[in-house]
C-alpha cells in the first residue's frame, strides 16, 4: 500500500524525516490557496483523494485544486 512519503503533496521536515506536511491546493469561488496539514511518513493514504504518486509525471499537485472532491482529514479521525 502506498504511503504518504511516496505522495507528491508530502514534504518532510527537515529535522525529521519521518514527519512532515502534506501541502494541497484549495480552490474557492474568490481565490486558490495552499493548506498544509501535519502527517507522518509511514501514515498509509488508501482512499486519500489528495494522493499522487512521485513517479506520476502527468500530474501536480496544483491540478488537484478543481476536483469535487473537498479535503479529506482522515489522517487525524480517532
């Protein structure tokens, strides 16, 4: 199953690779616009609207800004 370290939106920290963000692109009727959240490496992404792989070359994360479907938060459900 693939992870959010192979995801094109995630973006580790630095001082710990095994956390980072996972940075989306928002689109509204004003204006677009990034939203980051806090995920870890190994977090798996089965069913995550959000997820493209690194070795897609078809897609950017800012292609996602447009798609019906809203931000999915399931990283953080109990």
């Amino acid at each position: 199953m693939p992870t959010c370290e192979e995801c094109k939106s995630f973006f580790a920290f630095d001082e710990d690779p095994l956390k980072g963000d996972c940075v989306t692109r928002e689109k509204d009727q004003k204006s677009s616009y990034w939203i980051s959240r806090p995920t870890d490496a190994f977090t798996d992404t089965e069913g995550c609207p959000r997820f493209i792989s690194r070795d897609d070359n078809s897609k950017k994360v800012e292609d996602l800004a447009e798609e019906e479907h809203p931000i999915v938060d399931y990283i953080h459900r109990g």
